[in-house]
C-alpha cells in the first residue's frame, strides 16, 4: 500500500510507481519491503519509506537494481 494511500489521499501515478517499487523488491527477494507485527508497524515502516537491502538475496542484485528500488519507493 502506498503511503498517499495509507495517509488517506487520492491514488494516482505516484501510488502506482510505488507498487513497482513493491513488486520488484518482492521479485527480487521473496520478501515484503515493509512488514511489521501489526497493521499500525507496517503503515508506519511505509510512511518512514526506509527499505533496506539486508536479505542475502539482493546480494547478487546490482546497484543499478537496488538504485531503481529505492526511487520507485520514496515516500517524496
């Protein structure tokens, strides 16, 4: 979920590019970006917009990928 749409706002482009942002990560790695014990961890991890790359599966993922990511997932 994007953070306009977690914060209540219109879905529009920026919603649909943070979705990309999601499926890629979740492509690359089999893991969600953001996960948390609760709905509230999770809504606030996506509104942070902090993604890390520690999963040992984005070890063979170039910068360029990691870079792509971290664009299509900016809270801005």
């Amino acid at each position: 979920m994007a953070p306009e749409v977690v914060n209540g706002d219109s879905y529009g482009f920026k919603a649909d590019m943070w979705s990309i942002g999601v499926l890629l990560y979740v492509m690359m790695s089999g893991y969600l970006p953001f996960n948390g014990k609760n709905t509230e961890k999770v809504f606030e991890r996506i509104r942070a917009g902090k993604v890390n790359f520690d999963h040992v599966e984005f070890n063979s993922v170039s910068a360029e990928g990691k870079e792509l990511i971290t664009q299509l997932l900016n809270v801005n």
